[in-house]
C-alpha cells in the first residue's frame, strides 16, 4: 500500500507550552474524519531507529475537510512534541487514520442528554466533538466540561473562544491541582460530584485527557447508571491504572 502523507501547510505558536498545526493531505483529496477522531503521526525515528509515532486528536471541524487542525503540548523532555515544533510549512509526515471506533458509531450518541469532559490536553477532543456535524444539533442537550492546571496551559481560555467562535456552547472551566500533585484525582472528582449533582444523568458520555481522572470518572457514571457502553474514553497520558492513585468517592 502506498504512503500516506500530510502536508504542514500551517502552524502557529500559541504560547510557551503549545503549537497549533493544520495540515492537508499530499495527494489533494480531503481529509474526511468524524469529529472527535485522531491521527496518528509518524514524526521520524528515535536514536534505535525506531519510528516516533504518536496520536494526536483533531480539533477543527469536520465539515471542513481541505485541512485539518491539531494542538501539540510541548512537554520538554518528549520526543514527538520536541520533533514537532522544527517541522517547517510544506514539510510532509507519513500518518494514519482516522482512527476511533467509538466517535465514530453512527449510533452514538443516543437521544438524551450527553456529557463531554476533558482534563488537560484532552480539550482537542472536546473541540472536535462540539463543532462535530453529529453534535451540531444536540448542543443544548450537552454539558461540557474543562478540567485544566493553570490558565497559561496550552490552550488560554480566549484561545479556546475563537475556536468554538461558531457554536453556542462553551465549557465550563474548572481548575484542578497539577498532574504530580496527590490531591489532584480527588479534587478532580469533588468537582465532578458537584456539577453531576445539579444535572440529569448522562445518557451519553465522552472523556478525553488524564486515565488516572476519567476512569474514576467513567466509575461514577456507570454507579449513576449512564450505560457503560454509551461512554466513550480516550486516555492521553495515565493511560494504564496506577493501584496506588485508587480514589474513592465517599
Ligand atoms: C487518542 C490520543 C489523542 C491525543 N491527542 C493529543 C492532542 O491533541 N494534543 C497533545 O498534545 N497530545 C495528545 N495526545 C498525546 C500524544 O499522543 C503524545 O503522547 C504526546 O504528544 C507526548 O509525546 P512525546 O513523544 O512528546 O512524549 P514521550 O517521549 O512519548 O513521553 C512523554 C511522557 O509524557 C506523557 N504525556 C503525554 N501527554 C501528556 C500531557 N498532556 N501532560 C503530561 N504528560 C503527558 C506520556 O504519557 C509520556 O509518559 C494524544 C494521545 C492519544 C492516545
């Protein structure tokens, strides 16, 4: 099978911690995905000559599908988000995708009210879902939500405004402790308690971000009763269970 390439055709540093990418396909054909999806990027080879591959998911519109967008965290020691940031415009990567079942069942989601969460980076899936042609029509059955660190965090508040300029509904951001702070899954949680506690339960669910929070999260909806195979989870980091960050809800 032939290649697959994408072509930087721009990119944008939004701050000391994020760079926002939009590519096209090489051959000319759109890119047709289903809001929420990722790719996958191939950013060259490691020192073993093991090629750096790694997800990354799409926050632009899927009705737009000459290009597409992804926002890159910069985490200092990391091999692809170090790559990334000298790829110059014009510049060609070998990818895969879209991939992600889940987003993609056009059956999910189900009539009824839908929760999206993200925590961190995972914003990109948020963004995605929302300007997405599936959610276009749901968006006042939907709650979102925004589970970050600090304000300057890779994507700024005003940032995340313009990109969600053209949909009406904007997520609620809550601050959460850093990712090595041990306080931080149950501050997460505290948070997620209190917004559940006004609301009907979710009969749909995306989450997207830190594992160690979404899958205590993912817990609680399921106690609740929201069926375990209408949540989707994308973990970003975290993806694998830590014993030791076990939380429990009281
Ligand atoms: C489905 C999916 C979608 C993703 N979408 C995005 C996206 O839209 N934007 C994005 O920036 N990343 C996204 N990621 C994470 C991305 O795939 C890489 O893991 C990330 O860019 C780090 O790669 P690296 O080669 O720079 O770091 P590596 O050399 O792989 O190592 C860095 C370490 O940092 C951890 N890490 C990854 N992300 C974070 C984070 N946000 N905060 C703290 N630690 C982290 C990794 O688990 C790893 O242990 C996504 C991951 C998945 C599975």
């Amino acid at each position: 099978m032939s290649q697959k390439l994408l072509k930087l055709i721009h990119k944008e540093n939004l701050n000391l911690s994020s760079d926002l990418y939009q590519f096209e396909r090489s051959d000319g054909f759109p890119f047709e995905f289903v809001g929420g999806q990722y790719v996958i990027l191939n950013v060259g080879n490691d020192n073993e000559g093991k090629p750096i591959k790694r997800a990354y998911s799409i926050l632009s519109s899927d009705s737009k599908t000459n290009s597409f967008q992804i926002c890159v965290k910069r985490l200092g020691t990391g091999k692809a988000s170090s790559i990334l940031p000298e790829l110059k415009l014009g510049e060609e990567l070998e990818y895969s995708g879209p991939w992600g079942k889940f987003v993609g069942d056009p059956t999910w989601p189900s009539p009824g009210f839908s929760l999206v969460l993200a925590t961190d980076t995972g914003i990109t899936t948020l963004a995605g879902l929302l300007l997405s042609k599936k959610f276009s029509g749901r968006l006042d059955s939907t709650i979102t939500v925004w589970l970050k660190t600090k304000e300057e965090d890779f994507l700024s508040e005003n940032k995340l405004r313009e990109i969600l300029s053209e949909i009406s509904n904007f997520p609620t951001i809550f601050q959460i402790p850093s990712i090595s702070d041990p306080n931080r899954i149950s501050s997460a949680l505290e948070i997620f308690k209190s917004i559940l506690g006004d609301c009907t339960v979710p009969e749909n669910a995306f989450l997207s971000g830190d594992g160690n929070i979404l899958r205590e999260v993912r817990s609680e909806l399921v106690r609740l009763g929201t069926l375990e195979s209408r949540i989707g989870m994308e973990a970003f980091f975290n993806t694998q269970r830590n014993p030791s960050q076990a939380v429990s809800l009281g």
